[in-house]
C-alpha cells in the first residue's frame, strides 16, 4: 500500500522520524512565543496603550532581528549536511564561524536600536504609545545578543538532530519569564510596580540566562568536544566557514525581514487606524504566531532531514522527507485554522474585555484561520529548500510575495479604501497563497535536477 507515491512503512518511518526532531523544536518555538503572549496578556492587565506598545516595540524589535536570525538558520543544514557525508567535524568550523558572524550582527543591531529608540516619533503612533515603546526598547536592546547567541547554539543542535536541549532551556526560560514579569509588572515586596519596563526587564534577564546555559551545555557536550579534538589533531589547517555561513545566511536573512517586515508595517499601518485596531492586531497576530511554531518546528525538521538526505545524495529519500513534512504541516494547519474558527470568541477574551477590542479580534482571527494552511506551506517549503542550501531565488520570492503582493493589498484596502484592519489583514492572505504556491513549486522543481553536493 502506497500514499503519496510512498510505501506505507517509509511514510510512517519519515513521519516518526520528522516528529521526534520537530516536536522539541515545536515546544522550544513555543516557549519562546509565549514569553511575548505572557508578556502580552500580563501587560494587558495594565492598560490598552500597554498592549499596544509591547506589540509595536516587538514588531520594530524583530524587523531587523529576524535578518540575524534567518542568516543563523544556515548554520543546522550546514550541520546536516556536514554530517549526512561523514564529516561530522565540519560541524565544530560552522559553529565558531556563525558565532563571530551573530557577535557582529549583534553590535550592528544595538546601534540600530539604539538610533530608532531615540526616534521613535517616525514610525507615526500616538504619542502615549511612543514613550512606552521607547522605555521598553531602552531594556530589551540589551537583550540582542544573548539572543542571538542562544540562536547560533540552538541551530548548531539542531543540526545535530539534537533538539531537545535547547527546548528544555527555553520551557524553563518561559517559566522564569512568567514569575519574572509578576514580580517586576505588578511588584511584590520590596520589589516596585514597573509596569511595562518590569516585562522588559523579565525578557533581557532570561534571555541572558538561556543563552549562557545553552553556551555552557554545548561547551561540556561530549560530542562538540570529540568533533573539537578531531579538528584540532587532523584540521587544524582547515579553513573557517565564515564566508560559507555568511554566503548561505543572508539569503535567509533576507526571506526573514521581507515577511517579517510586512508584518510589522501591518502593525505600524494598525497603529495609523487606531489604538484599539492596533491592540486588536497584536492579540490576533500572537495567537496567529503560537500556531505558526508547530509549521516552524516541522519545517526544521525538514531542513534536517533533507540535509542529511542531500549530504549523503540520496535523492529518493529526500523526496519522501520533503512529501511527508508538507503532508503534516498540512494537518496541523488545517486543525489551527478550524481552532481559530470555533473558538475565536473565546481566544479574544483570553486578552481583553473590552467590547471593541473583542469585536475587531475575533474577524482577525477568522481571516488568521483562512491563510493558516498557506502559511504552513510556504514555512515547510523555505526548510526544505534550505536543506538543499537553495536559498537565493526563495528570497527574492519572499520579496515579490509580500511587498509587491501583500503590502499593496493590506494598504488599499486597510488604509485607502477604509476597511480598517481587516483590509491589512487580507492583504496578509494574498502575500501568503503567492509565497506558498511559489515555493513548493520550486521545490519539486528542484528534485528533478539534483546533483550530488559539494560541501
């Protein structure tokens, strides 16, 4: 019995494997996007104009940090690869070189923060808003480079297959966060009611702390220390692999800020409407964020996979990873989307009590649960190209799908045609179908071409 052009047994056998990679993934993603939903809901508590300025101070935030992350999400198909043809070493140059290169980018982003904190005023929200992203941002810049550390060790696991430690720090991270942002938004004690600046004081301090945990388990890893010694003892004239992370990077970096740019130009475009539409936004977008890690996590253990398959030129099984992680994402998508559908009023009120917030809120998420299945897929199609270290033309993919198909859409309608925040986020599904169709296409186009890889 076949599905899908696969036997039955190998599609449960890539099935299992692909989960047991992804779903430490999945909870490690969802750790890290429920400290922003805690921070959220607990700032919620304080005030609308609080809710809205963590999600815009986020958005402005993650518009450029997502350029680091994507160039670090070349470091685990690097890895993949690498071991997929026997030269698990190489692992230890991609780690080292990817760590100089997230050092760099860091330094490049603090500045960056620190130059768009102070003015703040351009990116047009009302005044009240403003000075509360300002005192968020003024904390959490400090934060970019544990951050983006934490990222180069997680991706260098996860390019080991080892997901489950980077995972298990974030879960306990999250619970940290949680206790963190009680005492330092409401007080207790000795400790004084900081409002918003305490939960961005929650975020910089645990993610100092996660990262430097990671740092340290990798460092006493058994494994990264026998790869260290066998390129010390028979490399150690072996080239760096900056140019190849960077090389390979910044084309994800790329993928990254165009989609999460066009994200965040929808909460600046919310923020010109209202900041009630924009409060609207943000509780809709966070939970749109939650379901999107289970497409993540499935799509990196898709990159994983079919760099291993790649590095070892076995191209049938890199076919039958890349058929069984869309056949899932397409599962799960399709589950979040009729959640979003049943229990959208209930999802609302989670966040907020007021009447309009909750109005606006649940139409978003309606429109969430139509581009779920497109999101899924166009995240599950940019992993398994990586894996194939094809990222060039998915890049200027992203480009065209969002800024010359989505945003127009989100602003002529949301903006000039008055739909409100709705019309933004039609725009969302219009960038989203052309990015998925896009790049499975590619995808399959690619198998049929195929060479052997040349690390």
């Amino acid at each position: 019995m076949r599905f899908w052009g696969i036997s039955t047994s190998d599609f449960f056998g890539q099935s299992k494997q692909a989960l047991k990679i992804a779903l430490p993934i999945i909870f490690g993603q969802l750790g890290l996007v429920f400290m922003g939903f805690f921070d959220l809901l607990m700032v919620g508590k304080v005030g609308t104009n609080e809710i809205a300025a963590v999600g815009v101070a986020n958005a402005m935030f993650f518009l450029f940090f997502m350029f680091a992350m994507g160039v670090m999400f070349s470091i685990s198909p690097l890895v993949a690869i690498a071991c997929g043809s026997g030269r698990g070493w190489k692992s230890i140059l991609v780690l080292k070189s990817a760590t100089k290169i997230g050092l760099l980018l860091s330094s490049f982003l603090f500045l960056l923060y620190s130059f768009l904190t102070y003015n703040f005023e351009w990116v047009g929200q009302t005044p009240e808003v403003t000075e509360l992203c300002k005192d968020y941002l003024n904390i959490v810049n400090w934060s970019v480079w544990p951050l983006l550390i934490f990222a180069v060790y997680k991706q260098y696991l996860d390019g080991h297959s080892r997901t489950v430690p980077a995972s298990a720090i974030t879960l306990v991270g999250l619970v940290l966060n949680i206790v963190l942002n009680y005492l330092f938004i409401y007080g207790w004690e000795f400790i004084p009611a900081m409002g918003l600046k305490g939960a961005a004081w929650a975020t910089l301090v645990v993610r100092a702390a996660m990262a430097i945990a990671l740092v340290y388990y990798v460092h006493s890893d058994k494994d990264y220390k026998s790869f260290a010694q066998t390129l010390k003892s028979k490399y150690q004239f072996t080239h760096n692999y900056v140019k190849k992370v960077w090389r390979m990077g910044y084309p994800i970096g790329l993928q990254f800020f165009f989609e999460v740019a066009a994200f965040s130009f929808a909460a600046i475009m919310a923020g010109w409407i209202g900041a009630i539409p924009q409060a609207s936004h943000n509780i809709a977008l966070n939970l749109a964020s939650v379901t999107f890690m289970g497409a993540t996590g499935l799509a990196a253990a898709g990159s994983v996979l079919v760099g291993n398959a790649y590095g070892a030129a076995n191209f049938k099984q890199l076919l039958q990873s890349g058929k069984v992680i869309i056949f899932l994402v397409l599962l799960y998508m399709s589950f979040c989307a009729l959640m979003f559908v049943v229990f959208n009023q209930q999802l609302a009120l989670t966040f907020s009590q007021d009447p309009e917030v909750i109005r606006i809120t649940v139409s978003l998420l309606i429109l969430a649960a139509i581009f779920q299945i497109p999101d899924g897929l166009q995240s599950a199609g940019l992993g398994l190209l990586r894996g194939m270290k094809d990222v060039k033309i998915p890049s200027f993919i992203a480009f065209f799908s969002y800024w010359i198909a989505g945003i127009p859409v989100s602003y002529v309608l949301g903006i000039k045609l008055d739909w409100g925040v709705n019309g933004v986020w039609v725009g969302f599904i219009v960038g989203l179908s052309f990015a998925s169709i896009l790049i499975i296409q590619r995808f399959f186009r690619l198998l049929k071409r195929l060479n052997t890889p040349n690390l």
